[in-house]
C-alpha cells in the first residue's frame, strides 16, 4: 500500500476525532453552553449536515484541480473552523463552525478517496478505502477517548485546539507525499463523464444502505457517553475507558472487513449489519447491567465498523467511470445516517423514553438496512447472470 494512502488515513484521523469526540463531550458542552444534552447532540447532526451537502459540492467544484492543493486548502479551513469554535462561547455559531468543518471535511473525504483508489489496482480498493476510513476507527480508539479526557480535565475548548493542531500537523504530511501538480489534460475528468455513470439504480440503492446501517450504528453511539453514565451508572471517569473499548471493537472490525470486503462484499454485509440489529437489541435491553452494557458497546463497534470497506469500496464498483462522485455521494450517504440517527435518538430521549429507547431505534433501523442488503445482492446476482449468459451463448455457438 503506497505511504501516500496512510498519510491520507492519518489525515482523516485527525479530522475523524472531531466528528467523534462530541459523543464523549455532550454533558460537558450542554452545561457550559446552557443547552439540553439533546439539543448538544444536535452539534453531531450539525456535523453530518455540512458533510452531506459539502461531499458532492466540493467534489464537483474541485474536480479538476491540482489533488494535493485541494487536500490541503481543506484542511487548513478546516482548523481554522475549530480554532473559532474554541474561542466562541454561543452555541449558535459552534453550529455553524461545525457546519463549516464538516463541509471540508466532506470534500476532503471525497478527494482523498478518489486519490487513494487511483494508487491502488482494482482488487486492492477495499483495502485502500479501508485504510482511509481506518483513520476513523483510530479516531475511535484513541481520538474519542483522548478528547473526552481532555474535555473532562481541561474543557471541551482544548479538545477542539487540539483537533486544529492534529489537522495542520496532518497538512505537513499531506504536502510531503501526495504529488503536486495538475494531471495532464488528458486525463482530467469530466463532470458530464461523472454524472452520466451515476444513472445505475443500483448504485443509489448502495448508497441507501450505506445510509441506513450507518444511522443504525449511529442512533446508539451518539449518546452512549449519558447512557453509560445515567443508564448503566458507569462513573463518568470510566467513560473514556468504555468509548475506547467500542473503539477497539471498530478497529477490529474494520481491519477484518478489510480483508474480506474485496472477495464478497455482500457475506460480510449481512453478517455485519445482521451483528449490529441483534447488538442493539440486547444493548437496549440490558443497559442497566454494566456486566452485560459493556462487552455490547464493544460489539457494537465491532459489527459498525465491520461494514464499511464493503459500504466503501461497492459505488466504485458501481460506477467505475465516475471515482470521485461515487466517493462523494457515498460520503453524503454516510452522513444522511450521521444526521438522521441521533435526530431520532433525539427525539425518542425528549419523548421520555430514555437513553436506552436509542439502542432500540438504532435495531429498527437496521432491519432496513438489512433489507436493503438482501435487494443490493438480489440485483447483484441478476447482473452477473446477464454478464455470463451471453459469453456461454457464445461460447455454444461456436462449439
């Protein structure tokens, strides 16, 4: 795997811990901004909306320029959002600074996914992509507990200063390893090109799924750092330790989805999303239970994170002809699950249904991914059948 791919997994890891580290801060940050845990927890939503709308924006408007360049000016605005973020005491511009973050974050998502398959050959994109999102799953481990240490010990402000100096520090390694420079004209790509390939069904139907088993994970993980405290009655110095726990289990996951998401992307889905229903269903059930609560956040982790090389790497398969809109839509559909699972989170804790209702939500939801799965495999099979049958046409023919 070319060092360029790790550099752009480290850079995605620094920006990762702040889409992640909210998840432990959300009591801190709604004492000092004098709002509701929900309402904190809206900040994630925030997150996930620049994501959705910048993904596909920035990959059109950066699409023919020089890679290395867009990289870091993404990058450079996106510590400057958090620098702001640190210094603002009203919750309504922390909104908009984690809007803005996320919108280039989005766009870095979409390029450095479309820079990390162009280094690869086509049976190592799994891999690539998973490297990449492998960033995030450190930002699980070591990102989310960090920043929740830091938030409980020094303030959630430090957390985010440290998230603009990860990010210019990440710049350092993006300028020293990813070639500058414009492609040659040649092969620049056309946004007519990218557009005309996105047509297949198919294709939305993965980025469907894509959004529906991420807002499954994403109902239950948004608020485990209250449901570990209120809920389970874990003290609030362990919760660190438990987040990172889940972080472990994502890491585990990932790495082995890794390996088998190129072979048979759609074993690995079902096993993956079918893991994370029956997870959240015992995790609802049993969140009292500290003995029971905690070894399910780890799985949880696990069968979440264990789905996305396969959730990654099937738009390029889908739609070979346009790599970096695939990347882009694909991130935006992450991102309508990273919005729309603590949304209905959110909504069941206001309800008075309680922390543990979110672990339930997150099992609904997927139901629907997994129905999503078995309609992605259905198609997937029938197109195979229609690409063998005329080579075995052929081939009767001329015997």
């Amino acid at each position: 795997m070319p060092l360029a791919v790790y550099v752009l997994g480290l850079s995605i890891f620094a920006q990762g811990t702040s889409e992640l580290m909210l998840a432990g801060l959300l009591p801190e940050l709604a004492r000092d901004l004098g709002v509701s845990v929900p309402d904190a927890g809206l900040l994630i939503s925030a997150f996930a909306i620049g994501m959705l709308v910048g993904a596909p924006v920035l990959a059109v408007v950066t699409l023919r320029w020089p890679r290395r360049t867009v990289l870091l000016a993404f990058l450079g605005l996106f510590a400057l959002s958090h620098v702001a973020g640190a210094l603002t005491s009203s919750y309504g511009v922390l909104f908009a600074t984690r809007v803005v973050g996320a919108f280039v974050y989005a766009g870095f998502w979409a390029v450095a996914a479309g820079t990390a398959i162009g280094l690869v050959p086509a049976g190592a994109r799994a891999r690539a992509m998973s490297v990449l999102a492998g960033g995030l799953t450190v930002a699980t481990v070591l990102g989310l507990s960090a920043g929740t240490v830091i938030g409980q010990h020094l303030g959630w402000r430090a957390a985010f200063w440290a998230v603009a100096a990860l990010s210019a520090l990440a710049g350092i390694g993006v300028f020293a390893t990813i070639p500058g420079g414009r492609p040659d004209s040649g092969s620049l790509p056309r946004v007519s090109d990218e557009l005309r390939a996105l047509g297949r069904p198919a294709l939305w139907l993965a980025y469907g799924t894509t959004a529906l088993t991420t807002g499954a994970l994403l109902s239950s993980f948004s608020y485990l750092s209250p449901l570990l405290s209120d809920v389970t009655g874990v003290d609030p110095a362990w919760v660190p330790a438990v987040l990172g726990l889940y972080g472990v289990g994502s890491l585990l996951g990932i790495t082995l989805g890794g390996r088998i998401a190129d072979a048979r992307p759609y074993p690995l889905l079902y096993a993956g999303v079918t893991g994370l229903i029956l997870t959240s269903a015992a995790l609802a059930a049993s969140a009292p239970v500290a003995l029971l609560a905690i070894p399910l956040i780890f799985l949880l982790g696990a069968f979440g994170f264990g789905t996305n090389p396969a959730l990654n790497a099937r738009p390029f398969a889908l739609a070979r002809n346009a790599p970096t809109l695939a990347a882009a839509m694909n991130v935006a559909a992450f991102n309508v699950g990273i919005t729309a699972g603590p949304w209905a989170g959110g909504l069941a804790i206001d309800a008075g249904l309680g922390y543990a209702s979110v672990a339930w939500i997150g099992a609904a939801i997927g139901v629907a991914a997994l129905a999503a799965v078995a309609l992605g495999a259905s198609l997937h099979r029938r197109s195979e059948l229609v690409r063998v049958r005329p080579e075995t046409s052929e081939i009767r023919s001329a015997v």
